[in-house]
C-alpha cells in the first residue's frame, strides 16, 4: 500500500509539473508581440535628363486585418518639403501607385512611398502603416 500511495503522489506531481509547464509556455507566447506583414517597395531611376519624363513606381500592403490600403507617392526636392505627388484608390490587399514627371532644373530629388490604412474608400483619417526607403533621382 505504502508503495502504490507513494507512486500516486509521484504521478500527481508530475502531471502539476507538465501542466504548469505548459500554462507558463502559453502565457509566453501570448505576451509576446504580434507583427503583421508590411512592406512598401519604390522603384525610380537613378538619373535623369532635365525636361524628360521621370516615371516612379510604388507598391506596398499589409496583412493587418480590416483594413482597406491607399498607397501614396511623395516627393521632395529644390528647397521644398515633402508633398504627395500621386495617390492609389482605396483598395482590399496590395496597393500599386505611378506617377510620371518632369524636372524643368538640375538637382535632386527625392521620393518615398507611403501605405495609409483606411476604414472606407471615403475616410477622412487615415492611418499611417508604412513607408518606403526615399530614392533620389539626379536630375542632370
């Protein structure tokens, strides 16, 4: 008897080891943080002639759920800030922006691309999910 008694105590003891075990792994990995998939890549060539056509293309998306994505391209250059050159419509999955441009003067000029998260087509705040790496195109 002493035998089997000291053997149920054993086995008791074990299974509170396994489940604590596994409740403390569980309660890891749920603290730990959860990434949603971004990316935003821009493509633009690397010089330019002054009065030809610049051509910049952009896509990007997010796996964030609920989301609708605008993709936005922004450039900067000759003194000025950044301002939004071109914008994609309000799409479900992964967003694709063009614009083509001219520069009338010699100099640099940057772009980036920028994914926004909308709730509608119409939303009147978006928000910022991602942005691009800026390119710089010399304008020669």
């Amino acid at each position: 008897m002493t035998r089997t008694k000291k053997t149920g105590v054993m086995t008791r003891g074990g299974r509170v080891a396994v489940i604590g075990a596994l409740g403390l792994a569980s309660v890891t990995l749920a603290a730990g943080p959860a990434f949603a998939k971004s990316n935003v890549d821009i493509t633009a060539p690397r010089t330019a002639q002054v009065g030809k056509t610049i051509t910049v293309k952009a896509q990007g998306g997010d796996d964030s759920a609920g989301w609708l994505h605008q993709l936005c391209l922004e450039e900067k250059g000759f003194g000025e800030g950044w301002h939004q050159e071109n914008c994609s419509s309000a799409v479900e999955g992964d967003a694709q922006v063009t614009a083509h441009g001219t520069s009338a003067r010699r100099g640099d000029l940057q772009f980036r691309a920028v994914l926004y998260g909308l709730t509608s087509a119409h939303d009147q705040d978006p928000v910022r999910l991602n942005a691009s790496d800026v390119v710089t195109v010399h304008v020669r």
